[in-house]
C-alpha cells in the first residue's frame, strides 16, 4: 500500500510540473480546427505545380503558429534537386499561412540553412525568424527576418544582423 501510495504522490507531482518553453521544435496541442498534415502536404504540392518545380522535389517541414492565431503554420526547407532548390548558400524555405481547412504560400526565402530558429518575439503579430548566413563572401552571421505586413522578406541577405547573442533569446529549432 505504501509503494502505491509513493507511486500516486510522484505521478501527482510530475503531471503537476510546469516548465519554461523549451527549443525542442515542438508546439503546444494545436485547436481542434488546426488543419492536418496532409492539408499542408497537399498545399506544397500544389505550390511545385504552381512553380513549375520538379515534383520529385525533397522538403522537410515543421509546423508552428507564427502569427498567435492558434493554428500552426508550415515552414517547408526545400532540399532536392539540389541544383534546382538550392545553392552554394543555402536553399529555398517557403512559409504556408494555415487557415482552417487549408494552407497558402505566405513567403519564399531564399539561402537559407538549418537550423532555423523561431524567435518567441515579433512584429505586427508574426514571430521573427533568425537565419544564419554563412558559407558566402560575407562574414557568417544570423540575421532577423520580420514580418512587413504582408510576408516575410526574400532575402536574408539584407536582413538586420541580431545583435544579442542567441543562446539568450527564446526560440524554437527546426531543421537541426
């Protein structure tokens, strides 16, 4: 009887814990009206279709609510063919805005690289994404991509430099 009852009072306090948001990539249980996997996967089909891309193409994606709307968005890191996604600094990643039976391409950035971290911060209710640039003539940085209104910028390129070190800001990790 003791043991059960030891075993009661730990299962109690662990299923009581609470913790800091982690950067483990994963997002809170979506709402019931969060569109499934296969909307997004449908959605990045049609997309290659509308880009007139190979549809052999190679992604991977995560899902994660961007804008607080409790519906978890697709960010899609285009991998293969390489020759076609991809070059020698980085590749294609495209943002799908989820509604509630369906996901639209949002933005398509370019020379991006993994990991890509989501900032719990933002603008204009969009999380800020944070690319690292390296592996071009440039010196190797992250840099922070705000929402404008309508979309995320094109380029990391041009984006303002993060100026705080990583390791102190909150983020999610995708595409280690």
């Amino acid at each position: 009887m003791r043991r059960i009852l030891s075993l009661a009072m730990a299962l109690t306090l662990l299923s009581s814990c609470g913790g800091a948001p982690s950067s483990s990539g994963l997002t809170p249980m979506p709402q019931s009206d969060d569109p499934k996997d296969s909307l997004l996967v449908d959605a990045i089909t049609a997309y290659l279709v509308q880009q007139n891309a190979p549809s052999s193409s190679v992604y991977d994606f995560a899902r994660i609510d961007l804008n607080g709307d409790g519906l978890r968005d697709g960010l899609v890191l285009f991998k293969l063919p390489h020759s076609y996604w991809c070059g020698w600094d980085g590749c294609g990643l495209t943002v799908f805005k989820a509604q509630k039976d369906k996901f639209t391409p949002l933005s398509a950035i370019s020379s991006v690289r993994g990991p890509l971290y989501v900032s719990y911060t933002g603008v204009q209710g969009w999380r800020d994404l944070i690319i690292r640039i390296s592996g071009t003539n440039m010196r190797d940085k992250n840099v922070v991509m705000h929402f404008d209104g309508q979309g995320y910028p094109k380029s990391p390129m041009l984006a303002q430099t993060l100026n705080a070190p990583l390791s102190s800001m909150q983020t999610d990790v995708f595409f280690k």
